[in-house]
C-alpha cells in the first residue's frame, strides 16, 4: 500500500526542514572543535559568538532534527505497518506548531537573545520567544501519537492474537517515553521560565526547575535512540540478509525503556547540592539496570547479523563477518546502521562510567561528557538519522541514490572522524578539561596564565576529528542534494514506497512483553517512587531565587524584555 | 515457543553485569568512600563572603564565593598534606567547581550551598575550572590552589580588601574589569586612571573624576572603543563614588 499523497508531502517536509537547519549544526560543530583548540582565538566567528553557536547546535542538532526525524519515521513505519491511513490534519497541525516553535528559538538565538545553550539553567535568562519556541515545538510534538492510538486499537481489533508489528512498537515506545518526560519540561517552561522572563513572577525555584529538566534530559537521550532502536530491530537483519534472532529481545527491550527511561534522570545531578545522596542512589541502580535491555540489544542485533553472514554463505566461527554487505550500493543503508552500532558500543561503555556514582566525580562536566554522547547521540542516532532521511526522501520521491559509493563513505568517515574526535575528548576530560568552554581563550592560549599545555593533545584530537566530521557531512549533503537534483527513476514509479522490515528467526510468543498498559502503569509508578523524595524536599526547602541574568552581563535583569 | 537457550544465556549475562557493576560501585562508595556531592540541606543561608578558616590537624575550611565569573579567593596556598573543607555558594547564576585532578566536583547552584573534601598530598599548582556554562566570560572564571612544601599557614590572593574594592566587588564591577591587567569584557582597571581613553566615535576622553562620573551614570551614552556597550546603569552615592575613584587612584600604581 502506498502512503496517502499528503502525508507523504509532511514527511519529505518534515525531514527536509530540520537537515537544513542542521547545515548550521554541523558547521558550528567544526567551528567549536576549532575555538577549542584555540586555531580560532576569539569569542566570535563571522558573526556567531561561539556560545550562541554553541546553543544552535545544540538546540538544532539534539532537539529539533531528532524529534522531526521521530515523527517523520513514525508516520511512515505506522501508516506502512497497520495498512492504515493516519490523520492528516493532525499530521499537519503537528507539523505547523513544530516548524513554529522552531523558527520562533532559532530566530531567537541568531538574534543572540538566547544563548543559554539547549539546557537553558535558570537563572541565566533568555528571551520570552526563545521558551514559548520550546513549549510550542513540544506541545506539537505530543499529537502523532494520540493520533495513532485510535487507529492501533482498531487494528488490535482487527487483527485479534496477532503480535503488533515490530515497527509499531519501536515508534510506540519512542513517543511513550517521549508524551512521559516531556510533560515535566513543559511544566518547567510553561509555568517557571516563561512568566518568569516576562516578569510575571520574581523569580523560579533553581533545583526543581533543574531536577525537572533532568527528570526530561536523560529520557530525551533514549527518545534519541530508539528510532534507531527500532530500524535496528526491523531494518538491520534483512539488509544483512537474514532475520532478527529473536521476536521477544526486541519487544522485551521496548518494553524495558518503557519502564526505565524516565526514573534515572538524577544521575545528571549527582554533583548538586540539595538532593540527598539516598535519592541519588535508588536511581544509580535504576540507571544500571538499563544496561540490561542494552546489551541483549547487542548480543541479538549479532546473532542476527551472523544469521545474515551464513545466510550469504560466511562458513566457520568468524567467517560469516566477511559476508555481511559492509559496501554493496542496493545495500548502501547497511553501512549506516552497522557503522552506528559500533560506535554505539563505545558510547555505551563510557556511559556505564558516567553512571556509576562515584565515578561521575572525575568526569562530571568535563569534555568526557561531550566525547561520550557523540558516540551516542553522535553515532547510532546521527547515523540513523541521515541513513533513514536519505532512504525515506529519495524513496517518497521516487529517485535513485545518486552515488551510493559516496554515500556508502559517509558512515565509515563518520565513525572515524567519532573515534579521534571522541578519543581526544575523553583524554582531556580525564585530565579535567571542562566540557561547553570557548578554551582557546585561556586554557589552550599559551599567553594565558590559565594556559594547560597537557589539554593540548586531547583538544587538538578533538579538532582532527571533528574536521573529518565535517567533511564527511559535507559528502553527506552533496549524494543528497544531486540526489533530490535527479530526473525520477520510472523503473520506481509504480514501486510503492516500503521500510526493509524482517522477520523474525525465534518467533517466541511472550504474551508479557505485547501490551503497553501494564509496562506504562509500571513506570509512572516508579517515576512516583523514585522523584516523590527529592520533589517534595526541593519544593519544601529550595529558594526561590531573585532576578535573572543574561549571559552578556553580570549584573541582574533590571528591566522586562 | 519459549525463548532461545542462547538469547536466555544473554539475558543472564547481562543481569550478572548489572550486578557486578552494582557491587563495584557500592563497594566504590562504602568500601573506599568515595561518595558523591554530600547535602547540606536546602534552606540552609548560604554564607555572603568568601573566606579561610584554618582548623587542627591541618584542616582548611574554605568559603569559595562564585560569580560572573570569577572564584574568590582567586589564589590558595596551602601546605602540602593539607586537607581542604570546600565550600561554595553563587552569587548570581550556576556555576561548577572543580579542582582538576581530584575527586572535587561541584554544582554551585544559587540558594545553596555545594561541598566537598580534598587531601592535597603532593605539592603543585591545581587549577579550579567553572565547567558549567556561565556567561560569556566563562571561560576566564578559574582559580588556583597552589600546594607547597615546608608551608606553616595558609595565604589567600583575590579577597577583596580596601574599601573601594569591596564596593566594586558587590557591585559587580570586577566581573567584567580585571584589576590585574588582564582582559576583561570591559577594560582592565590596572593603570586606567589617568590614562587616555579612545571612545567608539573616534574621541579621546581622560578617565578622571568627571569621566568616571559619566560613565557610571550613563554607560549605554559613552561606549569605549573595542569594547561591547553592555555596562549596566550603576547607582552610587557621592561617598561610594570617591571609595572607588581612590581605589582606581591606587591601582594606578
């Protein structure tokens, strides 16, 4: 079955719009790895001061092109999976207050009004606009979902005693997690930030409005992840040729982020003051626990590639790796999600770091930070996400890859450029260099009485890698705009658009892991559990702070904006 | 169909490496202790000035104050073997303290108070790093704690001290003006006084007790050359302007 002609047109939108802001992502990401390696000494760059930039590509690449891509895949894997029509008008009205609510934040930050980077920690203070952007972009977010559930339960219906699609869990889960930890934000935007910065109210209560951030920032990194998640499950084994190894590792991982992604959020404040070291506790072991889904997510996805390998003919203990399809050009997609999974690997380990308590003492906002979500965030999900966005936009419009060789470079640039980039981060993160700092000013400037030549190594690491990042974006666009540049192939013409989808190998049946409500009853009251303690006392206790500050000036607001 | 013998053997794998994680990093905290930011509960009134106070058994209980963006005291020297009691408070916006090289690494988050010990047990310079983004000066906000053998007492540099630099401090003049030469978001006070000032228009004007008058009352009007117009309005008294116009007199020196 086709997709209707107008949703098509709001995902080619919908992935379009967001890779073109990212142009700007991508370019400040170069530029960064530059100001801190102090090749540009300045607090400025062609008109972009290197914390606005900073707060762009944060904004951009972290919020706005990973949320777009979500709905845009989501629309196509459900509509695909369920056989069914979707809600355009919702589709569309979800697609207007996005694309608002972003242009209203971008235009805000080039204005340089809110360069409070994309955690925006009162009481640095930014523009109204800049926080009505965020609620907006949000509030749109929240409708594909509640759109969907009528259609899924009709299909239920239909359909009694079949498993849902894989697919559909993976989208179902992203946006479950995603409706959970973003009504916390909301509240924080809504009711603390805006009348706050419209000088409504004298000030915002600092650690709840910190604590209700985290209890949304880290779900927002599996919110990353999981479309990634889900082609990985669906998409992965048959491009590798095979099938998934097991129907239940992929529901049952679902069903564990579910459970598990909004009641850790702590573990980003284990260096705050005001939260006892009890609470901190219960949601290390909360957050270790993730750790389970994660690595049967590993051992799956590898039995399913193996699968794949002797499926092509790979004989012997390690002899199917040879056979997987590393730069085949009908296979081209195969590089990016095999490339992002073994970044990810990495990415994984130096979490279970960042997550162990104590250990946070000696890498908490130091550039270990950075150098370890660029193998997350930097690599499964990037990765996904341009692998996804290049398959979906020329697949919707019925034009062939133009140069799958060079779009099969892409993902093997990448992981290198992530592996020095990451490297030299991680190293000056051990030494203690601190993460989102224009270091080129004092700590890598030798006239500097700040200056630290040990950061030099790490820094300068940081700047190869991120250079060959850059570059590998720049082949990246140019397969993807001959690409939207070429005649329409007719051989695709009456080829329905489809998502490579596989079957499973192990089809258990676990009727535990296939309903929603129970994992969801679950997890809210564990989010009760573990946030009720701290909540209560930064509410009781927490002051309520005086004025804000804007970033350009250390004396207090005066005057509303 | 139950599920596959291996994918269960996964599974188990990865329950015994949560676990053993687990125990390390109880055995992390407990065993070693090693714990994370302690909690000095909220609603306790943070202290307004920064300070030393040496205690027995060579132990230093530090008040660090944090502000855009700077840490006071700028500079510690303490004798090798010393254990430090570190405590910070912020006067304005988030900050972070960390001493590169060891286990101290704070959030300082205005209306509380953020804590932590250190034992310097060999002599050398450690940097103190704000690494939460602060201000667009934030890069310069750092400080030092200089270790030192055969010490007997502690000494402190970067503690405001005259009168008319105390005012300036709670003003918040020296967050942008550094009084060591050093750049600033504004010009530095060392040796301005007296000095001749090229302003944006191309004008020159000397900084003397009318100019300084001006400028304070009305800093969007006179915007110095090379330097970005955001100094705020500043109200001062007769008294407070002739505190800060003698301290200026004395950084000319």
């Amino acid at each position: 079955m086709e997709l209707q002609k107008n949703l098509r047109v709001i995902i080619l939108a919908e992935l379009l719009v967001p890779l073109t802001l990212f142009i700007f992502g991508a370019y400040h990401g170069v530029l960064q790895a530059m100001y801190q390696a102090g090749v540009i000494r300045a607090t400025k760059f062609a008109g972009i001061d290197y914390y606005q930039g900073l707060t762009a590509h944060g904004v951009i690449n972290a919020i706005v092109l990973t949320t777009f891509f979500a709905v845009a895949l989501g629309y196509a894997t459900v509509s695909q999976e369920l056989k069914s029509p979707l809600s355009i008008s919702g589709a569309l009205i979800s697609m207007v207050l996005m694309l608002g609510g972003s242009v209203m934040a971008a235009v805000m930050i080039f204005m340089g009004k809110a360069s409070v980077l994309y955690t925006f920690y009162p009481p640095l203070m930014a523009h109204p606009l800049f926080y009505l952007g965020l609620a907006v972009f949000i509030v749109g977010s929240w409708i594909p979902l509640w759109t969907w559930i009528p259609v899924y339960l009709r299909w239920r219906k239909e359909h009694p005693g079949r498993k849902t699609p894989m697919g559909v869990v993976g989208m179902f889960t992203t946006f479950i997690v995603w409706q959970m930890c973003t009504l916390p934000v909301a509240f924080e935007v809504l009711v603390q930030l805006l009348p706050w910065s419209l000088g409504w109210t004298p000030g915002v209560n600092i650690m709840l409005s910190r604590t209700l951030f985290w209890f949304f920032g880290h779900p927002l990194v599996y919110f990353w992840l999981l479309p990634t998640y889900m082609m990985y499950y669906t998409m992965l084994p048959k491009l590798a040729g095979g099938k998934l190894f097991s129907d239940f590792a992929g529901r049952f991982t679902f069903m564990a982020f579910i459970l598990l992604s909004c009641p850790l959020g702590l573990h980003h404040q284990f260096a705050d003051p005001g939260i006892t070291t009890t609470s901190k506790g219960i949601q290390t072991v909360l957050t270790l626990f993730v750790a389970i889904p994660s690595l049967l997510t590993a051992f799956t996805l590898a039995a399913s590639l193996e699968l794949g390998g002797r499926n092509r003919g790979g004989q012997g203990l390690f002899g199917w790796w040879k056979k997987l399809p590393y730069f085949e050009g009908e296979r081209w997609l195969f590089p990016y999600l095999f490339c992002g999974l073994i970044i990810f690997l990495f990415g994984g380990i130096t979490g279970i770091v960042n997550a162990s308590y104590s250990m946070n003492n000696v890498i908490h906002n130091t550039s270990w930070l950075p150098a370890h979500f660029h193998l997350t965030l930097g690599g499964p999900v990037f990765l996904g996400i341009l692998g996804g966005s290049l398959f979906m936009i020329t697949g919707l419009l019925k034009r062939p890859v133009v140069s799958t060789t060079m779009a099969m470079i892409v993902p093997y640039m990448w992981m290198i450029g992530t592996f020095i980039f990451s490297s030299g981060l991680f190293l000056n993160g051990l030494r203690g260099a601190p993460r989102r700092t224009n270091m080129g000013m004092t700590y890598l400037n030798p006239a500097s009485p700040s200056y630290r030549p040990d950061w030099w190594l790490g820094a300068n690491m940081g700047m190869i890698g991120g250079c060959i990042m850059g570059l590998a974006c720049v082949l990246f666009f140019t397969v993807l705009i001959r690409s939207l540049l070429a005649a329409p192939d007719p051989a695709l013409a009456n080829v329905p658009f489809a998502l490579p989808m596989s079957e499973p190998y192990h089809d258990e049946n676990m009727p535990a892991v296939r309903n929603f409500t129970p994992w969801v009853t679950v997890a809210v009251l564990l989010c009760v559990a573990a946030y009720y303690v701290p909540i209560r006392d930064i509410v009781k206790n927490g002051e309520i702070t005086k004025p804000g500050f804007t970033p350009d000036n250390p004396a207090a607001v005066q005057t509303v904006h | 169909m139950a599920i596959n013998i291996l994918e269960k053997r996964a599974l188990m794998g990865a329950v015994a490496f949560v676990m053993l994680s687990l125990a390390l990093t109880a055995y992390a905290t407990w065993g070693l202790g090693i714990n994370v930011a302690s909690c000095i509960p909220l609603g306790t009134k943070p202290f307004e000035e920064a300070s030393v106070v040496k205690h027995d058994g060579n132990i230093y209980e530090v008040h660090y104050v944090t502000r855009m963006w700077a840490f006071e005291p700028n500079v510690l020297r303490v004798p090798t073997g010393s254990t430090l009691d570190i405590y910070a408070m912020s006067k304005d916006v988030t900050h972070g303290l960390e001493i590169a090289g060891t286990n101290v690494n704070l959030m300082v988050v205005p209306g509380a108070v953020a804590s932590g010990r250190v034992r310097f047990n060999k002599p050398g310079i450690y940097s103190m790093v704000c690494h939460e983004f602060c201000g667009k000066g934030h890069e310069n906000m750092n400080a030092r704690i200089e270790v030192v053998d055969g010490l007997n007492d502690f000494a402190v540099e970067g503690l405001p001290s005259s009168p008319g630099m105390k005012l300036m401090d709670s003003k918040g003049c020296l967050a942008c003006h550094s009084i060591d030469g050093s750049a600033g978001v504004g010009p530095t006070f060392k040796g301005a006084w007296g000095s001749t000032v090229k302003m944006t228009d191309g004008s020159t004007r000397k900084l003397d007790e009318g100019f300084f008058s001006d400028m304070v009352q009305h800093p969007t009007v006179y915007s110095v050359d090379g330097f970005a117009p955001v100094m705020p309005e500043i109200q001062l008294s007769a008294d407070e302007m002739k505190q800060m116009e003698d301290y200026l007199k004395e950084l000319k020196k």
